[in-house]
C-alpha cells in the first residue's frame, strides 16, 4: 500500500518551472532514488516534501496525512545532508543524541536509542570521538545515525555520498543501503549517479526537465528505458533511429541506418519514426548471438579493465561494443561481425536520435 503519496506537484521560481505534474507513490520501507541530471528537479522535489518550500500546486501525503500545511518540524522526516552537517564540537554519541534531545526523550532512552543507532551503522564503540578524529565514510555512519535514531517517518538524502572518494563510495552504498534496509524506513535518496541508483535503491525515478520520464524497478530502467532520454541516461550507447516498417507476433522490423533490425514487440505502429536502443555490453563480435546482424570494422580501441570499449564503423554509423577483457585484445582494423539478439533491442519513444 501507498506510504508516501505525490499528487500533481508542481513548483516554479519565478518563469523558470522547476517541477511539473510530478505524481508517483512510495511503499513504507520502500528506498526510491531520485535520479536525473543536473539541474532536473532532484533537490526541489526534496524540498518540497520536506517542507521547506511550498509547491505551488499539487499534494503530498504520508500515511494518508495531507502534509501540505504541516510546517517541516512537524512532519517527522529527517533529512541527510551531502556534507552531513555534523556539529564538530560534539562527540558521536551527543551528535547522534542531538534529534533525541531536542524532541525531549528521557537521557535513558537516549543512551539505548543511541547505543542501537550506533550498532546499526556499525560504529559502536567510536562513541566519544568528534567528528575531526572521524573518516568520511565513518562521518556518513554517524549522520545516517543521527537521521535514523529519531525514527523518521520518512528519510530524505541528498547526494548523501558526493562527499566520498570513488572506492569508498562503492563501499558505502552497499553499507548504506544494508543500513537502511534494516532500518526498514522508507528512504528517497536524489543522485545524479545511475550506478547508485542502480544499486540502493527499490525503485528508480527518473527525472528530466522537471517531469517524470520513468519510474520502475532498476532492472525496467536498465533494461526497458522507455524514452530516448531514459535510454541514454542509463548508458545505452547504442541509439539508433528508424521507422517501424512491419509488425508480428510478438516483433516487430525497424529500417535503419544500418539495415532492418528486429525488435521486441512495442505500442508504436508501423510507420512510426521512433529509435532502437541497444546496450553495448549485448553485442557480440562474432556474429553469433543471432537476431541483428551487421558487418563492421573496429575503429577504436579503449582497455577499461573489466571490458574493452570498442567503436566500431557499421552500415555507416559508429556502434559501440562493450568486449568481455579476458579475451585477446581487438585490434583497430579488425574486421567484425557483430550480431545481438531481438530481445536486447528496444524500441524506444522518440526518433531522430543518432548513434552516439
Ligand atoms: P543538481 O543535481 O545540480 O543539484 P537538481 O536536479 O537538484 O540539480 P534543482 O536544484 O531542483 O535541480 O533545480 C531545478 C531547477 O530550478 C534548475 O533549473 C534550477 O536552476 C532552478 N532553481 C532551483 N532553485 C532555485 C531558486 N531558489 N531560484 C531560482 N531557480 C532555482
């Protein structure tokens, strides 16, 4: 059942419209990722559910409770910060207490809710360290404590793991989403990071320009992006533009650049301009993966330690292949025959889109 509940919100400032009819609901426990690029709507959105700016239309319900009049301190969220905004002159266990103290729990019930919260992030025993004597990643422990222990009925984080080195954040959003699981609150965290998105969260919601373009599981954003948008965004190097010319059971033939390709079934009819969308890591080199087949020649060449980032000349326009590394090594020059199947080619909404 719906916990979370966004209806229709919309937000300007000034002419400038940062958010627009954006609905979508949050199950309770649920962990939804805001992702988009910049300046999408990421952090308004927060804002807006937070509390502290006022849509100017639309709604917001928690637990069926219109949030909307209710000023931020009433709502009971909490709010994680990409510099975690600890207060430095306070040791872990104070910083954590602080929500704890301010709401007026009794010091016995804060000393066990703290020692919990604590135990949660995996940093008990660091109790009376301050925040300078702390890693990043153990700072980010002690501010999700923090947000955690007043067992908000809902956590907002933005960008909450910006502030680490790129191996830490691989680490910690694995921790982090661990952490939140077992906390069982529902969680909306903005990033502009897919990888991320792909990996803490339940559901992705895709934001562009201030409306929604997708929302789904990770899995229906990497592998069925719906529009060109949602397809480049999750990385699909491969946009190809076409025009339906027939549809069967269960498929459908798409004329291309680069020859009639066949596709998954999709809502566009034939005749419709639309674009075909495949990701690199699903086209093989040696013509045997079956479906769509094309001849092409190895224009570049680029080791990225898991994979070889081929592009390849094709039918007149540039593919990129993503080769397994453990192989030998392509070489630029190198005549290949790359095949994919019809279930990794998706017709997307939107034509016109170049190869990129
Ligand atoms: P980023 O990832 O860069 O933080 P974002 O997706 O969080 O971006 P927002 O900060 O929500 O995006 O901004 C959405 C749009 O609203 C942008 O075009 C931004 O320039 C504009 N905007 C945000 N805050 C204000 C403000 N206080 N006054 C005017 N325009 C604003």
């Amino acid at each position: 059942m719906a916990y979370l509940e966004i209806e229709q919100l919309a937000k300007s400032y000034g002419a400038a419209r940062a958010l627009q009819g954006v609905s979508f609901t949050a199950g309770q426990g649920e962990i939804v990722a805001l992702l988009g690029p910049s300046g999408c709507g990421k952090t308004t959105l927060l804002n807006l559910i937070a509390g502290f700016i006022a849509p100017d239309a639309g709604t917001i319900r928690v637990g069926g409770r219109l949030m909307n009049a209710v000023p931020p301190h009433q709502r009971d969220m909490a709010m994680g910060f990409q510099n975690y905004a600890l207060f430095p002159h306070l040791d872990v266990a104070r910083n954590v207490a602080f929500g704890l103290e301010m709401r007026g729990i009794a010091k016995p019930e804060r000393a066990r809710r703290v020692t919990e919260a604590l135990e949660l992030v995996h940093l008990a025993g660091l109790e009376d360290r301050y925040p300078r004597q702390l890693s990043g990643g153990q700072q980010q422990r002690v501010a999700l404590a923090r947000a955690l222990v007043v067992r908000p009925s809902l956590l907002l984080l933005d960008e909450p793991l910006s502030n680490l080195d790129t191996l830490l954040r691989k680490t910690m959003r694995n921790d982090m989403r661990e952490i939140l699981r077992r906390a069982g609150t529902t969680v909306l965290i903005v990033t502009h990071d897919q990888e991320e998105a792909l990996v803490m969260s339940d559901r992705i919601l895709l934001l562009a320009n201030g409306v929604i373009e997708q929302m789904g599981t990770p899995e229906d954003l990497f592998e069925r992006p719906r529009t060109v948008f949602a397809a480049h965004f999750m990385d699909t190097a491969n946009l190809i533009a076409g025009r339906i010319s027939r549809a069967d059971n269960g498929c459908v033939e798409v004329e291309t650049g680069v020859g009639a390709l066949t596709a998954e079934r999709c809502g566009a009819a034939v005749g419709a301009d639309v674009t075909v969308a495949i990701r690199p890591e699903r086209i093989r080199l040696d013509g045997a993966a079956g479906d769509n087949r094309i001849d092409g020649v190895v224009r570049t060449v680029n080791y990225l330690g898991t994979a070889y980032r081929l592009e390849v000349e094709a039918g007149g326009t540039t593919v990129v292949v993503a080769a397994s590394a453990g192989g030998a090594r392509p070489q630029t020059g190198q005549r290949v025959s790359l095949s994919w199947r019809r279930c990794d080619t998706r017709v997307v909404e939107g034509g016109g889109a170049a190869s990129q």
